[in-house]
C-alpha cells in the first residue's frame, strides 16, 4: 500500500522503482501462483503495483516499456486472471468498512488494514489500469500522441496567455503614458492661452502709448505753427488772398448768369409743355371715336334691316312657288312685291358699302389721330425729362454758389483777422451804381 501511493502519479517514482531487477519477477511471481483466500488480498495489491507502474511508465527503461510489461503480464498471467486479481482488493471485507465513512470505527486494530483515502485511490486506479492492460500498442501511440499534442497546445495556450498579459501591461503602460501625455498637453495649453492674454494685454499697453506719444509730438509742431503764421504773414498772402477773393466773385457771376439761363429755359419747357398738352388732339379724339361709335350702331341697323328683307323675301318666294298653279292679277302683284323688295334690298345692301367705306376713313383717322397723340406723348416725357434736368442742374448750381459764398465769407473773415479792410457786396453794389449813373450823366 506504501508503494502504491508512492508512486502513484509520478512517472519519475515508477522508473526508480522499475530501475531495480527484482521487482517486477517478485510482483508477476506472486500474482501468478495460486493461493489461499488469505493471501487473495496480498495478490490484489500486487497486481495494483504493476498496473500502476504500467499506467504511469514513461517508457524511459527500454527493458520495462508499457508494451514489455503487458506482454509479460499476458505470457506470465494472463489479462483475465490479473484484472480478476486486481479487483481482489475491493472485494474484501475490510476495504469495503473502509471506503464507508472518511473515519471508520473498527473494534481491534487488527481490523483497520485500508483507510479512506487509499480506498479512494484504489477505486480510481482500477478501471484506468484495467483499461491499460487491455488496451493494444496501436492504441497507446495515438494516446500518448494525443497527450502530446494536448501538451503543446496547454503550453501554446500558455504561451498565448503569457503575450496576452505581457500585452495588457504594455497597453496599461500606454494608457498611463497617453494619461500623463493628456495632462501635459492641457496645462501646455493653458499656459499658451496665458501668455497669448498676457501678450494681448502688452498690446494694447503699447498702442496706448504710441497714440498718447504721438497726441503730444502733434499738439507741439501745430502750435508753433500756427503762431509763426500769425507772427510772420507778409503782404504776398495778403495779395493772393485777395486775388483769390476776385476769382471767386467772378466764378459767383458766373454762376448767377447760369442759373438765370436755366430758370429761362425752363420756363421755356414749361410753356411748351402746355402749348402741346393744350393743343393735343385729345377733343378731336373723343369726337372721332363718337361718330365712329354712331356709324357701328347705323351698320348694326341696317344688318338687322337687311335680315328682315331676306327673311321676308324668302317667305314670299315660298308663297309664290306654293301658288304657282292660280294665274293672273294675282301672280302679278306678287312679282311687283317681289321686285320691289329686290330694290329695297340693293339699296340697303349699298347704303351698308357706303357707310362701311366712311367707318373705314374714320378708323383710319383715329389711328392717325392716336400716333399723333403718342409723338406729342413722347415729346412731352422727353420735355418733362430735360426739365428734371435742368432742375437738377439748377440745384447743383446753387449748391456751388453755396458753396462759394461761404469760402468768400471765410475769405472776408480771414482778411478781417487779419486787419485789412474788407468792403462788403452792399458797398461794391452802391459802388457800381454811382459810376453808372455818373456815365449816364457824362453821356
């Protein structure tokens, strides 16, 4: 029992034990003889021994490979006679008390041969060794291919997991690496933002500065200026201005003459406008299309007239034709009325010739009549055209003399500051008209 559950699950422990030559014939020695029921147990055992040095031989002693030892058992033994020895063991009394409870009661320690765990073990070597006996060379190949290849897929899994973790650490790494890298970037940003405001601030600090600089370098300069202007004007300003004074009266003549020749021609347009507004054919017009009006009403007339001769003239051809038969001053009368109506009916049909002749010279009047009106349409949108024309000239010309007098007024201003004596356009006009008056006089 030592050895069973010492070498049980260790292939090491089984080469050790079968590394000695004596061994192997005691267990195939004591298992083939035929004992006594006593000696049963002792049997069992060592069938338990061989099969557990079957099943877990790792084929490193080239004299008790797994198929040597089965030969053996089945030229020495037999296979039926070894599993019949083997399963001894779990037939005996004492093993079965054993396997009941973890802690059997046993009233003598003679009794207590077999405890609980070795009933265990026993129990689950004993189906895997028979199956191991039974089993033929071919069928341990593929086995042990099969556990081979079981192998190097545990430890290809194996090797999975181990780069699977590896790569969970480097990926771990990572995210802290682009955690820290995030960090840095917000606070780089931060600061940026912080110096960009703080840049602005200097700026603005700058410009500041600049304006206020270059205020005072302005209000010097223009200071002096101004005072050695008014200290140092001389006589050729005082010439020039005055020059330009002149200049600008006449141009204010000028100007004046124009605005008279605009107002006139305006005037002008105007009358026209109403001479031809006046003297349009607009009375003609409503006369025209009146008789026209009474010619349509005199054709409808006679039409109407005309359908009624046709209508009679027709009944009477049918009354002559139905009294055809009765001859004499009858049939007489009815082709006087016949001829008669015929007369009257030539004579509407050119009374309408005639009055459709006179509709037609009326129509061609009208038309006559309505492009006349149209030319003087036209003519008066051109007029009332040059008239907004000359309006708006006319305010652009008095904008200019606006314009003018003002700078004469500034003029005036200026030389009066100046202390030269200015005369002003009541005194120029009092002037002129004392010299003309004293040439009238001399004449």
């Amino acid at each position: 029992m030592l050895l069973c559950t010492w070498i049980s699950n260790c292939p090491i422990a089984v080469t050790h034990f079968l590394h000695n030559q004596d061994n192997v014939p005691f267990l195939t020695a004591q298992i083939s003889e035929n004992l006594g029921e006593d000696e049963r147990l002792v049997q069992g055992l060592c069938a338990l021994l061989l099969g557990i040095c079957i099943y877990y031989n790792d084929n490193s002693l080239e004299n008790y490979t797994k198929e040597k030892l089965k030969q053996l058992i089945e030229k020495r033994i037999g296979k039926e006679n070894f599993v019949e020895k083997l399963g001894f063991i779990t037939k005996h009394e004492l093993y079965s008390r054993a396997a009941l409870k973890p802690q059997p009661v046993f009233p003598s320690p003679e009794q207590m041969l077999f405890d609980h765990e070795f009933t265990k073990l026993v129990k689950e070597l004993e189906g895997v060794i028979t199956k191991a006996v039974h089993k033929s060379s071919e069928e341990d190949k593929k086995e042990e291919e099969v556990k081979k290849t079981l192998e190097q897929h545990d430890n290809i899994v194996t090797q999975y997991k181990e780069l699977i973790r590896e790569q969970d650490a480097q990926i771990q790494e990572l995210k802290e690496q682009v955690a820290s890298m995030t960090t840095q970037t917000d606070q780089m940003q931060a600061t940026i933002s912080q110096q960009l405001s703080q840049i602005q601030q200097h700026k603005d600090q700058y410009n500041i500065l600049k304006l206020k600089l270059g205020k005072d370098n302005q209000s010097q300069p223009s200071t002096q200026a101004d005072g050695s202007q008014v200290n140092g004007l001389q006589t050729e300003e005082l010439s020039q201005l005055r020059e330009e004074l002149e200049e600008l009266r006449k141009q204010h003549t000028l100007l004046q003459t124009q605005v008279g020749d605009k107002d006139a021609l305006i005037d002008s347009l105007k009358s026209a406008a109403q001479t031809s507004e006046s003297s349009g054919g607009g009375s003609d017009d409503t006369e025209l299309l009146q008789e026209l009006e009474a010619l349509k009403s005199q054709v409808q007339s006679q039409l109407a007239d005309i359908n009624q001769l046709k209508t009679e003239r027709q009944e009477l051809l049918r009354r002559a034709e139905a009294g055809a038969a009765y001859a004499g001053p009858s049939s007489d009368g009815t082709s006087d009325a016949i001829k008669e109506l015929e007369s009257r009916l030539s004579a509407q049909m050119s009374e309408t010739e005639r009055l459709k002749e006179s509709q037609a010279g009326l129509e061609q009047q009208l038309a006559s009549a309505t492009s006349t009106v149209a030319i003087l349409q036209t003519e008066k949108t051109k007029l009332q055209s040059e008239l907004q024309e000359s309006k708006k000239e006319q305010d652009d010309l008095l904008m200019l003399l606006a314009d003018q007098d003002q700078k004469i007024h500034g003029l005036k201003q200026r030389l009066k500051d100046l202390g030269e004596p200015v005369e002003d356009e009541d005194d120029i006009d009092a002037r002129e008209q004392t010299s003309d008056e004293e040439d009238e006089d001399e004449d």
